[in-house]
C-alpha cells in the first residue's frame, strides 16, 4: 500500500509544481510523476531534519516542504528532459 501511496502523492505533487511554475513544461506524465515522488521523498528527509516530520493534526509544514521540493526537482529535470530530448528532436 505504500508503493501506491508514494505514486498517488508524487501524481499530485507533480501536477501542482507544474501548474505553478510560470511557462510549459515538456516532460511527460509519468516523468512529472517520478519527479513529484522524488520531490515528497526530499521533502520529507528536510522535514525529519528540521524535527516537524511528526506534528499533531496536518503536517502542513510538511506539506510545504514537499512541495517546494517537488518545485524545484520538477524545474530542474525539465530543463535536463529538454536539454537530453531537445537534442534528439533536431537530429
């Protein structure tokens, strides 16, 4: 169960860093997917580091964490998708 929790997160969590970053990102689905999982795993590891990993209620702080994380590794590995695909696609 927790494989398919892991991928549901990191679905929701890719689709919410591409609709908030400015322009079109052109890395697949399931790329967006893989990216958003990185992004709740980095996210995580920062929250456990800063000690708000296990808080009562929602884990917002949390949350956020993830987020900013998925942010930016979806940023990061669309600017690598396209450096890698960008090159095939002129060839």
């Amino acid at each position: 169960m927790g494989w398919l929790w892991a991928i549901i997160v990191g679905f929701v969590l890719g689709l919410l860093a591409k609709a908030i970053l400015p322009g079109k990102q052109h890395s697949p689905l399931w790329l967006t997917t893989v990216f958003g999982i990185i992004g709740a795993v980095v996210g995580n590891a920062i929250a456990r580091a800063m000690g708000i990993d296990e808080t009562s209620g929602i884990d917002w702080g949390r949350h956020a964490l993830q987020l900013v994380a998925a942010l930016v590794i979806v940023f990061l590995g669309d600017m690598a998708y396209m450096a890698v695909r960008g090159n095939k696609q002129r060839a």
